[in-house]
C-alpha cells in the first residue's frame, strides 16, 4: 500500500523527476504529481510524492526541511481532499449578497 505525502513550498523551477530523486534517496517512490495553475500552467510550489507505507515515517523525518534550490521545503503526511485545514471552502468568488 501506498501514502501520499504533501511537499510545500517547493521552488517553481523543479521537476518532477528532481524530486522523484531527492525522495528516492530515502524512500520508494512510486509517484510523484506537482501542482500547476490550470489556466498558466506554471507551478505553484507544492506538490504530492507517494511513498510505500514502510518508508513514510522516515521520509518525512529525512526531508522535512532540507533545501531544494534556495527553499526549505515542507514535507507531511497529506490529508484527504475536505480534511485540510480549518478555512471553509466557498466554492468561488466572494459572495456579498
């Protein structure tokens, strides 16, 4: 089985394959999928890596904070879609009305 692990604030100039890489010197990886703007499609500076079970732990541990380019990167254990935060999902634009 597999998990997902989110990767913030990640430099805009990284590829896929750069961090498959970076990863894959303490886990293995079985996919790797950044986040691009839909409409740019320029990256946003995050991204998701998804790592057996076994090595979840101890890429988090290995990679939470280590550089990537002239950034400290951000590394957890993703939450499923709706779990994020506490901020309410509007759904658009501001409402006034």
């Amino acid at each position: 089985m597999a998990k997902s692990l989110f990767v913030g604030n990640l430099p805009w100039s990284v590829t896929e394959d750069e961090l498959k890489a970076k990863f894959e010197e303490h886990a293995k990886v079985i996919a790797v999928r950044l986040i691009t703007d839909k409409f740019t499609g320029k990256a946003k500076g995050f991204g998701f890596v998804e790592v057996e079970d076994a090595d979840m732990d101890k890429a988090i541990t290995a990679m939470n904070g280590q550089k990537i380019g002239d950034r400290e990167i951000v590394v957890n254990e993703a939450k499923p879609r709706g779990e994020g935060g506490d901020r309410p999902r509007s759904g658009g634009f501001n409402k006034r009305f």
